[in-house]
C-alpha cells in the first residue's frame, strides 16, 4: 500500500511539472498579455512600467525559474489581471463548480443506474427502447445547446427557474453553499441537469451492458437456485458487479466535470472556476491558467486514487500493490 | 420513496410560487447584467472600462462627464488658472465620506499621490497625473495644481482619478511629492478594497459584496451630498456572454442590460415587456497603414515603393469604401458613418464634416494616377472578438476594395493576438477601434494621427508612423492653449487637415445599446458606461 501510494505521488508530481512547463511555454507564446491588459490611452513610458511591474521584461527562462522557485512554496504567481494570489482566486471559485459538479454526478447516478438496471432487467419491453434510444440522444446532444434550449423553456418561455447565476449562498465552514437555499437550489438545477445529461446517458449504457452480462453468469443462477429472493439477487450482487465499470467512468468524469464545466458555467454565468478560466485565457491572464491546471492535474491524481481504492472495496481480489500500479 | 417523491413535489410547487414573486420589478432594486467584468474595487488598479465605470458609483472625481464627455464639476466645485501652468480648485463644501469624515483637499492630494503607485496594477492611472509637478492646500477646500507649463487638459484629466479617503486609510498629513509623498503611511492593497475595507469612498453608492464572477452588490448612502439616486440597492451581474445575457433579460433574472448583440435587438424590440436605448459611442473604427516600410508586410505586386506613402492610394481606398452600406447591411443600421475621428458634438470636432460617399469610378482613377491602374495585393489584418461585427466589416471592405482592382486578404485573430502583433508592427493595413477617457479631439489625434514620440507620448497607436507636420503643429499650438473655444477651433483644423490627407480611414462610430424593462429608462452615454444612477423609472 505505501509503495503504492508513493510510487502514485511521484507519478502525480511528473505529471504537474509537465504540464505546468507546457502550459506556462505556450501561454507564452500566445502572445505579450500587456496588450490585453493596458488601457490603450496608456503611453510608451507607462507601458514599459506596466511590463517591468508584471515581471514581464524578463526573458522567458528567468521567468520560468521564478515561477518555478515560488510554486515549490506553494505560490503559483500572482494575476495579471486582479493583482491577487492565482491560488486564491481558484479556491474563491472553488465551491461553486464543486457543487455543480457534485449534484451533477448524483442526478447522473440517479437517472442512469436505476434507468440501465431497469432496461437490462427487461431488454423486450419497450421501455428499455425509450431509455437506450433517449441515451443515444442524451450524449449526442451537444452541451451548449441544452443548455440554452432549457434556459429558453424554464427560464425564458415558462418563467419558471432563473436564466443563470448562482443565488443566495449560505456560508457552512467558511464555505459558500447554495444547496442550502431554495434560491440557490433554483439556480442549481438547470446548470446541474445540463452537465448530468451526458453523464447519466454514458452510466445507464454501462449499467444497461453490465447488467445483461451479469445475468448470465454463473453466480447469478447459482443464487436463483439457492433460492435467493430476486431483489437480493439484483439490488446486492449483480448491482455490485455492475459498479465496478460505473465507478471507473464516474470517477474519470468526476474530474472532467469539475475541471472542464467550462461550457455550461458560460452558458449559464455560474461563477465558477471553468468560467475563470475561459476568463484568463481570453485575456491571457497566464498564472491563473497555468495554476488552474496545475490544481486540477492534482485533483485528477487523487480521484484516480480514490477510485482504486473504492474498486478493493467493491471487488476484494483488487489488491493495491506497487507492481499493480 | 413515496414521501421522497411528495416532498419533491412540494419542493417543485414551492419553486414555481417564488418565482412567481419574483417577477415583479421591486421597487427599490435594480439588477443590472454587466458584459465585462471589473477586474477589482480599487478605483486605482486597472484603468479599464469595466472598472472605470462600475467605480463610479462608489468613488467620485474633481470634474465629471456628462452623457457627451463634456467636463462638468465633481468633487470640485469651480476651477479657473491662476497664470498659464497654475490651477486653482475650489472644492465642494459639507462633502462627507461614507465612514463619516469630511472630504478635504488631502484626501485629493492623498489620491493623487497613490494612483501611479498601485502595486502589481497592469494598467495605471500615472498617465494622468503625470503632467502635475506640484499639489497644495492653502486650505482644506482649496486646492492649487502646478504643471510645467500650459495644460489645458488638466480639468480633464482629473476626471479620471478616483477621490480615497486619506484618513480612512490611516494617512496623516500628505505632502505631495512627484517622487515620494509624505505622510502617506502604507498605501492599501487592492485586496483591501475587494474586501470591502478600503473601499470609502463620497459617491452616491457603497459596497456591499464584490463576489467575483458572481456579483457586485451596492447600498444607496443615504448621507451623499448630490441627488438622491432612484434605488436603494443595485446589483451588477457580469454576464459576459451575449446570449444568456439576452435570456437573463427575458427571463426576468436582470432588469436591464448593456451591450446587447445586434442579431437579438429586433427580438426585444418585438417583445412588448422590453425595450431598447440606442445612443452614439464615441469609438470610431478605423483603417490604418503602415508608413515605415518600404514593403509594408501583406503588400504585394505594388513594385519596390510603400503604395500607402502615396495619398492618392489612400484616397482611393478611402472613395472605394460605403460607408452606408456598411452601416446598413452588417451593422443593421445600429452605427454612424464616420467623417472624423470624433463624432460631431464633441469637443474640437467640426459639426460640418460629412462622411465621404461611395465612388468606386473616381476611385479606380485615383489609383491608375497613382501608377496601379491594375491594383496590387494586400492584407486587412483585423480583431474578430472585439470590435461590434469587426471580422464582417472587414470582409465587407475587402470585397468593396476588390471592386477598384485592388486584391485584399482578410487575415481574423483573437484580441490578444491582434494587438501584440499589431504592437510589433506585423500588419501593413489594419482595422481597430478607438475610444478615450477624456473624449475630446486631442485624444483620437494624439495617439492616432501624431508623429510618434516616445517622450511626448504622442502617436502610441499610431505604430505605422503616419506623419504630418502641420497636424502635429496645429496639436502642439492646441494643447498649449487654455482657452477652450480656441482650443476646439484648433483641434477641428488639425483634424480637418488629417482627415484631408486621409492619414486614418475612418468608418463609422459604434452605437451601445441598452436593453431594459419598459418601466424603465436610461440616457445613453457616449462612453459606453453604465451607470445604475441614470437609470430612472419610465414616465
């Protein structure tokens, strides 16, 4: 288990090193941000201080090792554009894409399982042809488009949920949460149902293949003939077996949701991370964006953990070892 | 299951019934869905639209603009000179800040003192405090401003510089100093106004919550010194993308809106709960060349000369280009064809000009006179997200161009790649846009038109190297001018002799669009700004 773990760490910690070297290069060569940011009424003079007081007259080598020197502190630069800790502006932004993504994953897990189970349980009926058929919709359905399709029916048409935003908040620990509000779980929704959509359709075909597997084998009749009550049979152990696939894609999406809600944080203003980081990019604002890949690089490291971790729980001949690894 | 299912239910119900409720326009709340987002709350960080205008609630100025960017007074009562590079400004009496301290001449001198040195700022407000070489307060509401010679453009520029309060901030006596003020103490961080601590300013609004990305929410203060602006609370929602922008209008989430994209305009006009302001920006777009070069880059087959030295060319693109069409068919009739770099009402603009007429014959002999009786190719270099519609135009004055045999390229690009390059001067002919804080003639000629000086800051758009004696002179004379009917008269004759020369094209001047609910009005600003006081309820 600890070679494991630590054999994971290093991985991780390639992999960031990677990728922030990658990033803070290519930013680079996007372009001089001092353009973006500088009012165009400024001067020459003015500018040239502007760029000194960014660290941007630096050559790009020098600037790559200061960066380097102060995120082994924990500091990933300062933004160009709000003068504040890159890291502290994601963390700001944090919450908000955290529990879009969080109530996404368990609408997505509310609708797929028990809709693939129930479509594998009984693949003539004609139900199993409308879940399977509207999942094909669900994940070929581009994002974007759902989104303002189902601003424009509740929010426009129906005048029923608000268009975008995030509501009133309540504060629990020191963190912002709209969960807790009815205004805030009224803004949740649409953004909510629109990232789980995809999700769920992909989590009902897994479940829907896993559970048609699963019935035939061994195990299964064995229990039939045990005598085994069927909702025993299929709430306990075919469940169980089909998780094992679900919780790998589950957790793999997790991060993707997380990490790239971008589009439907756009579509619905919801201020999140995503929406800081399309932000920064337009105005090529780089240490918040080579800072928010570096945060979800790490992220993505730890989800994939947790999933082994979660796969010897639900399958105890997993065994996590460092050749495994 | 069941209970979980009834409670849902409820839950549903409950929903539909509070948004019912919130349908209704509260009376004393307006919601506004901002299309750019103010980088922070400290008046001094970023000179930036965004920021310039959302700040304005909060903090006020010596002088002040009204809807056409004429100065009006601010904190500043009065003002007049003393002698030529001496002002003497009288400031408003009974003025208190929001923490409940009187407004005196220190904290001006306190501000101005602070506003060129705001740590990790990408964009200062020095450029205007630049020109003072000494402050004093002869007393607490008198304040005398020295430049180093005549400048007329210091009641101006004054506008720009947000009034802190020095005691708020823990300074004492300030001192003024071009190098180091004294008695300053340690300057706040901008973090300090994010938070809302520093943010103490005498507007008619203060902070409530600056929630980034999210939303900026503002209080009326009851104890401003000016008229008592029409709501209690204000919510500025930054919702930069045009579409959900649109819908949060329609959906009753904001009240009114800025910026809002041209395809959607006749939908809201349509709408009988919405309606849509209109008024004249002052940004200009415009076509500029590259003067430098004796093969400016994208030109080609135009022999071994600079084909843009030649006015006759520039005259010829110029006579090939409609400016109504332009207007009409891509801008859907939502601009202004252009004549001059300002528009007509403002300041050193001639009222008289008149943008110049299609005529692709007289064109095409300008260009044979000019020894390209077959054209030549080139490229039109232009932004594609930051301009209304700028990528359209372009093509529209690409094809308009080919009309008079001159083959043209469109070469599209994202802002923050357009304006690096065109920094490194990589375009031979461009199009951009242009809009100044001070909105008087000085300041589209100075950067635009100017020879470029690094040391007079003359010309910094102007990378192309456009240069002509006279309108340099004629700029000299005027901005050493403090009487403003002469001043104007000689900005008008500058700009007349540029536009004559055809130096920059320009086309035609953007209009902002409002979109609000019809119980609501608001007065269109040339400055693009949108400002929660002059939202009034419709009569």
């Amino acid at each position: 288990m600890l070679a494991f773990l630590l054999r994971r760490l290093a991985q991780g910690l390639l992999v960031v090193a990677a990728m922030a070297t990658l990033v803070f290069v290519g930013v680079y060569a996007l372009g001089n941000p001092i353009d973006i940011l500088i009012s165009p009424q400024a001067d020459e003079l003015e500018r040239e201080q502007a760029i000194v007081r960014l660290g941007l007259d630096r050559p790009l080598w020098v600037q790559f090792a200061i960066f380097l020197k102060s995120a082994l502190r924990g500091d990933l630069g300062t933004s160009f554009v709000h003068g504040v800790p890159a890291v502290d502006l994601i963390l700001d932004r944090m919450p908000a894409t955290l529990e879009l993504a969080f109530v996404a994953l368990i609408l997505s897990i509310g609708i797929g399982i028990p809709a693939g189970l129930f479509a594998g349980l009984a693949p003539r009926s004609l139900s199993r042809r409308a879940i399977m058929t509207g999942s094909i919709l669900g994940f070929s359905v581009p994002n974007f488009w759902l989104g303002l399709m189902l601003i424009l029916l509740f929010a426009v048409e129906l005048k029923v949920l608000p268009a975008g935003g995030r509501g009133e908040t309540r504060t629990v620990f020191g963190i912002e949460l709209s969960l807790l509000t009815l205004d805030g779980l009224r803004h949740l929704i649409l953004p909510a149902l629109t990232l789980a959509i995809y999700k769920a359709s992909l989590i009902a075909r897994l479940a829907y293949a896993g559970t048609r597997e699963t019935l035939l084998q061994e195990f299964v009749r064995f229990a039939r003939a045990k005598g085994l009550s069927p909702r025993r049979i299929v709430g306990v152990h075919v469940l169980k077996t089909i998780m094992i696939p679900v919780v790998t894609v589950t957790g793999l999406e997790l991060g993707s949701m997380i990490g790239f809600a971008v589009v439907t944080e756009t579509v619905f203003a919801w201020p999140g991370m995503g929406k800081l980081l399309i932000d920064s990019i337009y105005r090529l604002d780089r240490p918040v964006i080579v800072a928010y890949l570096v945060i979800i690089v790490i992220m993505f490291v730890v989800i994939n953990f947790v999933v082994d971790v979660i796969y010897t729980l639900l399958d105890p001949r997993v065994r996590l070892s460092g050749q495994e690894a | 299951m069941r209970m979980i299912k009834q409670i849902a239910l409820a839950a549903l119900a409950a929903s539909f019934v509070a948004s019912a409720n919130g349908q209704e326009l509260k009376s004393q709340e307006l919601k506004i869905g901002l299309s750019a987002e103010p980088s922070a709350m400290d008046p001094h960080f970023h000179n930036l639209t965004p920021n310039n205008s959302l700040l304005k609630h909060i903090f006020e100025r010596l002088t002040d603009h009204d809807e056409n960017q004429l100065v009006k007074p601010g904190l500043a009562a009065s003002w007049h000179t003393i002698d030529d590079s001496t002002w003497e400004f009288k400031l408003r009496p009974g003025v208190k800040f929001t923490d409940g301290a009187d407004f005196t001449a220190n904290d001006v001198i306190y501000s101005f003192c602070r506003a060129p040195r705001v740590e990790n700022s990408p964009s200062s407000f020095a450029i205007y405090s630049r020109s003072i070489t000494d402050m004093t307060a002869p007393d607490p509401l008198t304040l005398i401003m020295r430049t180093a010679g005549p400048y007329p453009l210091l009641p101006t520029e004054v506008s720009t510089i947000a009034i802190l309060s020095a005691k708020a901030n823990g300074a004492g006596q300030v001192t003024f100093d071009r190098q180091e003020c004294k008695g300053v103490g340690v300057y706040p961080k901008t973090e300090a106004f994010n938070a809302g601590q520093a943010t103490v300013g005498t507007g008619p609004y203060k902070l409530v919550r600056f929630s980034k990305g999210d939303r900026i929410i503002l209080e009326r203060n009851d104890g401003y010194w000016g008229e008592k602006p029409p709501w209690q609370r204000v919510i500025f929602r930054p919702i930069t993308s045009a579409g959900p922008r649109v819908a949060a209008l329609l959906a009753g989430d904001v009240d009114l809106i800025e910026n809002v994209p041209n395809q959607d305009l006749e939908r809201i006009k349509a709408n009988p709960n919405y309606k849509v302001v209109q008024g004249l920006s002052a940004r200009v777009i415009y076509l500029h060349f590259d003067y430098i070069d004796d093969a400016p880059p994208g030109v080609a087959d135009a022999g071994s000369k600079n084909p843009f030295r030649d006015k006759r060319v520039r005259e010829a693109i110029s006579k090939a280009i409609d400016r109504d069409a332009i207007v009409a068919r891509i801008m859907g009739g939502v601009a202004l064809p252009a004549a001059e770099l300002l528009p007509p009402q403002m300041f050193g603009a001639n009222r008289d000009a008149k943008p110049a007429k299609a005529d692709p014959e007289g064109a095409k002999k300008l260009l044979a006179e000019a020894g390209y009786p077959n054209g030549f190719t080139l490229v039109l270099a232009t932004p594609n997200d930051r301009y209304v519609n700028d990528a359209q135009i372009a093509q529209a004055v690409a094809q308009m161009l080919a009309r008079i045999g001159l083959k043209v390229s469109v070469d599209a690009m994202t802002s923050s790649q357009f304006f690096a390059k065109r920094t490194k001067r990589d375009f031979g002919f461009w199009l951009a846009g242009w809009i100044s804080d001070t909105g008087d003639m000085s300041a589209q000629l100075k950067p635009l038109a100017a020879t470029p000086d690094r040391d007079k800051g003359w010309g910094t758009t102007n990378p192309g190297g456009y240069s002509n004696r006279e309108v340099d002179a004629l700029l000299e004379k005027a901005l050493g001018t403090i009487d403003d009917t002469k001043r104007a008269a000689l900005l008008a004759q500058a700009s007349r002799i540029a536009m004559a020369d055809y130096g920059v094209l320009p086309l035609h001047f953007e209009m902002t669009t409002w979109a609000m609910r019809k119980e609501l009005a608001y007065t269109p600003r040339v400055d693009q700004n949108t400002q929660a006081t002059m939202v009034n309820r419709a009569r």
